[in-house]
C-alpha cells in the first residue's frame, strides 16, 4: 500500500503573529509514524517499472528510484532502516544486489533515514552540500501541529561525495545528472535527471499527493519551489516521466498543472499579504478552494507559505 507522507497530514494551524510560528514539542519517530499512519512492522513495499533498467519503490516516506545494471545499483533516496530487509528484496527482485549509489533528494528523514543501513554497508551516498550540512547538525522539522526532532546522522550515513549546483554520474549505460536550482522544499533539494530513460526524480519539490510541504524553518520558499519546478521543465521534454517524492509516478504536463497551481495559489496570497492580511485573514479567503477537493487540507501548504513570502519565519 502507498503510503503518502503530506497526505496524510489534517493539522492546525498554529502561530504567532509577528516572530513566525510556535514550534509544537517534537515528536519521536515512533509519535510521528503513529501521526502519519505508518505502522513500519506491516507496511509492504511496492514495486513499479518506469524503464527496462528504471523502477519505482512505494512503501513508507518517500518514493525511491532504482537503476538496476552491469554497473550495479543506484538508488534515490532510502526510507528508514526499520524498511531495510524489505527493501532489499525488493532491488534483489529487480535483478540488483548491494547498493552501489545512494543519491538524497534532501535531508528529511523520510527520503534519507535508510542512510543509516546503507552507508554502513559500504554504499556511497551523494547528496548536495547544504543537504549533508543539515545532516551533520540535530534539526527541528515543524509541520504546524507536530513538529519531529531529526538527529544528526552517525558518520556512516553522511553523505561521502557533495556538489553545489551539479554533478554527472555514467553509470548503467545512463548520463545521471543532478542539479540544484536554489532553495525550494529545503535549502538543498536535488532534481535527478536519468537522461538514458527520459526520466527525472524531483523529491518534495514535486509532492504528487497533494499540497506539498515547505520548510520554510529550514530555508524553504514558495517562490523557490515554483523556480525550481520551472528549471526542471526546462531540463525535459513532453514525453519525460516525472517522479515525485510522494504520490504516484507522473509526467511533464502533471509537472505543468503542479506549477500553474502553484504560481495562482501565489498570486491570490501576496495580493492578500501586500493589502495587510494576516495569515487567519489569508486561511479565511480560502486561497485554494479550486484545488481542495484533489489535493486535500491546505493547511500546511498556505501557512508555511505565508511565512515564507512574508519572511516572519525567524528560528524555526
């Protein structure tokens, strides 16, 4: 069963008017994955082909790509070690064995946790640098109404190999590039592009399970997630498969439309926020009613959001 990360989520809206939001006490992995409807015992990971040597895994956190070849194995992005054995049957199923590669589309612990079995186990794990810089460092992630302490990973699970704004893998027959277009979900998001297989892995910068979520206690912008959104469809063309860090596998006028709503969701809050509006008026004028009934709550999205076009977010 796919389990989706921002889908899932129904909070509250909490804040302080001026100084940016409270942060709610932080939960542990065990509170958040109650929160989520995670159960990491029971959950099944599900397998789907994009290419002849590209597939998908679905299971808990974010989706993880896998190139399988006479190279070896690349993955993006890893879920939890408590997944380990599961997804390890899964890329033995797919022909591969050890992880060679482990690319991290960014630093949250459900696209990067699995760090901690694979970089033991001799898997070189790549990641932009200010992706490995908040790892190295105890971060506070707040998701209005819960918020989740993510540890500073062991050395193993840091990321050996960094670049700023990309970087090129020739592995499998494939040109695997990575870029980086500026802070957006995070400060340090990837886009990996499979060149060989008309293919690209977005993260969270493309949430295709409804509003996406953004850090803005950590860097992240609305007008940053559009940016890099444009950047990426710039990289590609109309018949590219687009792979998001939650939600089902999608395309380049999926990637299109996630854009367009971006940018009219932008548009109705800073007319709203340069007329005065606080963030309960902004919430009241239901800037994303067109959207709701196929994207769910949009309460995460429009208050993160807020702060992040008002810049009244100040430690978290």
């Amino acid at each position: 069963m796919k389990v989706l990360f921002i889908g899932l989520m129904l909070l509250s809206v909490n804040v302080a008017a001026h100084s940016g939001p409270e942060v709610p006490e932080p939960m542990t992995l065990t509170e958040i994955s109650q929160a989520f409807g995670w159960d990491l015992e029971t959950i099944q990971i599900e397998t789907e082909r994009v290419t002849d040597g590209l597939s998908v895994l679905f299971g808990a956190g974010g989706n993880i790509a896998v190139t399988v070849g006479d190279q070896g194995v690349l993955v993006v992005d890893d879920q939890f070690p408590e997944l380990e054995d599961k997804i390890r049957a899964a890329i033995k199923s797919l022909g591969g064995d050890r992880v060679d590669f482990a690319v991290n589309t960014h630093w949250h612990f459900d696209h990067a946790d699995g760090n901690q079995f694979l970089g033991p186990d001799g898997t070189w794990i790549v990641a932009q640098s200010n992706s490995r810089a908040k790892m190295t460092e105890d971060q506070i992630i707040n998701l209005v109404g819960v918020s989740y302490a993510q540890k500073a990973y062991p050395p193993a699970a840091l990321p050996v190999m960094t670049y700023d704004d990309r970087m090129q893998f020739h592995f499998n027959d494939l040109e695997i590039e990575l870029m980086h277009f500026g802070a957006a979900h995070t400060t340090g998001d990837t886009a990996v592009f499979f060149r060989g297989d008309n293919a690209v892995h977005l993260g969270d910068v493309y949430n295709n399970s409804g509003y996406p979520f953004i850090d803005a206690g950590n860097g992240g912008t609305l007008d940053g997630l559009i940016a890099f959104c444009q950047a990426t469809l710039e990289e590609i063309d109309e018949e590219t498969i687009v792979i998001p860090g939650h939600g089902p596998i999608s395309d380049y006028q999926g990637l299109t439309r996630y854009i367009a709503m971006l940018r009219d969701i932008r548009a109705k809050m800073m007319a709203l926020i340069l007329d005065g509006a606080s963030l309960e008026e902004v919430v009241a004028a239901k800037v994303t009613a067109a959207y709701d009934a196929e994207q769910g709550d949009p309460n995460l999205l429009v208050n993160r959001a807020y702060f992040s076009l008002t810049h009244k977010v100040v430690d978290r």
